[in-house]
C-alpha cells in the first residue's frame, strides 16, 4: 500500500477500507510510517470524519497493536469496568469500585494520570504513603480474586499505538476530534479486558467536551464501537459546569473519598456515585441481577452504611503496599501548611461556580499537570463549600484554600477573586446528569449497521 493513496482517499471523503487501517497502523506503531504522514491523515480525519464502521476498525486496529487482558479469566466472572472522561474534583472512581466490590462484583480496573485538570485516579491513591500502583499481571489477578478490588497503572503494552497517535494529537492541533477521542478510549478499555463499560462522560466548561450535543455524540459513538466489540455498554453525559463534590487536589479527593465511604461525603458527589455504581451493577447482573434499580441502590447504600465498601478500599491499601493508617486516620494524608478560607462580601444566591475557573486557581497551588512529568503537590488544594444555587449569609465561607507557600497561595486567592458570583434572584441547581445511553452488544465479528 501506497499512504499517499490514503491520505488522498480521506482527503477526498472516501471511506478507508479495513486493509487500509490496519496497515497504517501497524507502519506507525513499527516506526516505518513517518509523523508527518500520520499528521497529515489525522488532519483530514478531523475535517472529513469517520464512517461508524472506520470508527471502529481503527479502535480494534489500535486494540491489536498491544496486548489484551482477559478480566473475565481473572476474575473469574463477567467482568465491568468504568471510565471518565474526566473533570474537576472527579474522585468517582475511589467511591464506585469498592461500592459495587462490595455488593459481590469484583473489579479490577486500569487507571492512569491526567494532564490538564486535575490528577488522575493514581495521582490521587499515591496521595497514600506507599501505595504502589506498578503492579504486574499476575498480582493483579491475585489480588482481584483475593481481595476484590484493585486500582493499578495501565500497561504500556495495552493499545501501545493510541499513546503513539495520542502524543502526535496533541502536538499537531487534532485532539478535538470525536471520532479520533471515542477510539482512544474505547481502544483502552477494550484491551483492558472487561465485559461491561460504564462511560462517564463529563459535558460542559470544566470538561474536555463544552457542549452537550458534541458530549453525547461522543457517548453514542464510544456505545458503538462497544457494541461493534461484543461489549455491553452505557454512557452516562454528566454535568461538568461545577465541579463534582467539594474537593479539588489529590490528598483531599481521598479525604473526601473516605468521608464519603463512611456514610457521609457531598450530596451530588454521593449520587453520582450511586447512579454509576447502579449500571455497573445492572450489567453485571446481565439481566438476572440488579434489574430493579431500587433494589440497586438499597444494596449500594448498604454497602456504604455497614462499612462493607470502606473496609474493601482498605483492604485494597494493604494488599497494594500502601499506609492503611491513612484511611483510619485521613488527618495523616498529605496536608498544606497555609489555609485560608475565603468568604462572601454579601448575602445571596450563588449564581455559578465555574470549573474551569477552579480548576485555573487549584493550578496555582500545583494540584494537576500541565506538562507529562510534571511534579505535583499532593497536599494543596481547594474546598469548595457552595454550589450554584445555595443561598448564602454575608461572611459565610465560600472555598478554602490549602496552599504550601505565599506565592502560590496569592496566585490562588487571585484566580478566585470575584469568580463565584452572588445575585439576589433565585438559581436553579443544576442537573448531575443530562442522559443516559444503553447500548447493545452486537456478536462479536458481526458486520456493523
């Protein structure tokens, strides 16, 4: 094959055949095929799109270009998994997988490090002194069917050519394409091995994805290529125009974690886990368990109000070399020397409290990466005590900031100055979630509609 002759077909609109998409990306992840190729065939991919069928051709392509994991083997069972798109103070995963461990389902799920926003799911459990997220294959098997839960880094050898294409993206103005995004994700989870894909999908201005109609044709697609996959799928749209629970930095999303695992926690943090936990467990049960969403979330409540969930969490600290101290005693996480809460200047209503702004004024305190190997303080942060909608007296506390020096703390209180506004008139909450899509698995090999 001639990549010129691909790059004209997609520059033309045409449909590149199954051939065509394996070959190119076998040559990319080999080294023969040269960026600026690659570069150039991404381009016309964000111009001209993807057919649902290139779509996810180019998902399997990338699966096969590693290894696969086969969860069902290890764990022995229907295997589900969950996945964020990401947003500020996402910590759902720390909650969800020992909630749905709990209630019998045991998981066993691929993390990794965020840029932009805030850390990832490992940045947040290396909060815990010790904790190791570098485990091999065969103590994540272990470990899943001893213990029930584990959270560890994702392979390099898991869909090795989306990281390849990925670093290409992001230097050549071609991240903000849907069907170049639905395959990156759905290449990951499908090598990671599970039966059951839970897809949070996180819509609005602290959110990879701004608008809610580009949010949920990027959840329909992600359904598809699961469905092409033989996987059973649902995508959750949630709103990220605040951000999710109060904490914003990696040791207090644990500490808010753990608060939440004891019974307590924010509100809107605890129902969104519930709703994802929920359809985590609906697809395990594949129909005979877990259908009546009631009995559902009983069982997930139950597993909150016994203690079940936080002892398998801790369980999981211990298995994987980390301070179980810490969640006994969340007052030994990683701390901040200098905090200081800021406070309203007047009664009112607060009008909104805008992520993405949030997330500008955590930044400064070194809670997330901008650049991969960024250094990250694990102690500072924000604590959010409002959300839109709440009315507030004059002096009541707004956010408090955890910060390690005076100058960060500085950059911080001016990121925040003026940025969650207060009106007089009444605000409505806002939703947690816009939709919801199920999707249905399609035989495995079969031709896509």
């Amino acid at each position: 094959m001639r990549m010129i002759d691909i790059l004209e077909c997609k520059r033309d609109g045409a449909e590149l055949t199954k051939a065509e998409i394996d070959w190119v990306i076998e040559a990319y992840t080999d080294g023969s095929l040269p960026d600026y190729q690659m570069s150039a065939l991404l381009m016309a991919i964000l111009l001209r799109g993807m057919t649902r069928a290139e779509i996810s051709q180019l998902t399997q392509a990338m699966v096969r270009s590693g290894s696969e994991l086969r969860l069902r083997d290890m764990l022995g069972s229907y295997a589900v998994d969950k996945h964020s798109s990401g947003g500020v103070g996402d910590k759902t995963s720390l909650v969800v997988l020992p909630m749905v461990a709990a209630c019998g389902v045991p998981v066993a799920k691929m993390s990794g490090r965020a840029l932009g926003y805030t850390g990832g799911t490992l940045d947040k459990l290396e909060s815990i002194a010790g904790f190791n997220v570098t485990l091999a294959t065969e103590r994540i098997a272990r470990q899943a069917r001893e213990v029930g839960l584990v959270i560890a880094g994702q392979s390099e050898e898991l869909a090795p050519a989306d990281g390849l294409i990925y670093a290409l993206r992001d230097v050549t103005a071609t991240v903000p394409s849907i069907p170049l995004i639905a395959s990156s994700i759905m290449s990951k989870k499908i090598a990671a091995g599970a039966d059951g894909i839970v897809l949070d999908v996180k819509v609005g201005e602290g959110a990879f994805m701004t608008e809610l109609d580009l949010g949920r044709e990027l959840a329909q697609q992600m359904v598809r290529i699961g469905e092409d996959a033989g996987r059973d799928v649902i995508a959750v749209i949630s709103n990220m125009n605040q951000p999710l629970g109060g904490a914003v930095g990696n040791a207090l999303e644990v500490r808010e974690a753990l608060d939440t695992l004891r019974g307590g926690g924010p509100e809107d943090l605890r129902e969104h886990c519930l709703i994802i936990a929920g359809h985590m467990l609906s697809l395990a049960g594949q129909g005979k368990r877990w259908v009546d969403p009631g009995e559902t979330r009983s069982a997930l409540l139950e597993s909150l109000d016994s203690g079940a969930a936080l002892q398998l969490f801790r369980d999981m600290v211990v298995a994987q070399d980390g301070d179980a101290r810490m969640v006994d005693e969340p007052d030994r996480l990683p701390g901040a020397r200098l905090v200081e809460t800021l406070a309203a200047d007047r009664a009112g209503v607060v009008q909104s409290v805008p992520a993405r702004g949030v997330i500008h004024a955590a930044f400064a305190l070194g809670v997330g990466r901008e650049a991969k190997g960024d250094a990250l303080d694990h102690g500072t942060g924000l604590w959010l005590q409002v959300k839109v909608g709440q009315r507030v007296a004059e002096g009541e506390p707004l956010v408090t900031i955890h910060a390690n020096s005076e100058e960060s703390l500085a950059r911080c209180r001016a990121e925040l100055d003026g940025l969650i506004p207060l009106v007089d008139e009444e605000v409505a909450p806002l939703p947690l979630v816009f939709d919801a899509i199920h999707g249905r698995r399609q035989p495995r090999g079969a031709p896509s509609p």
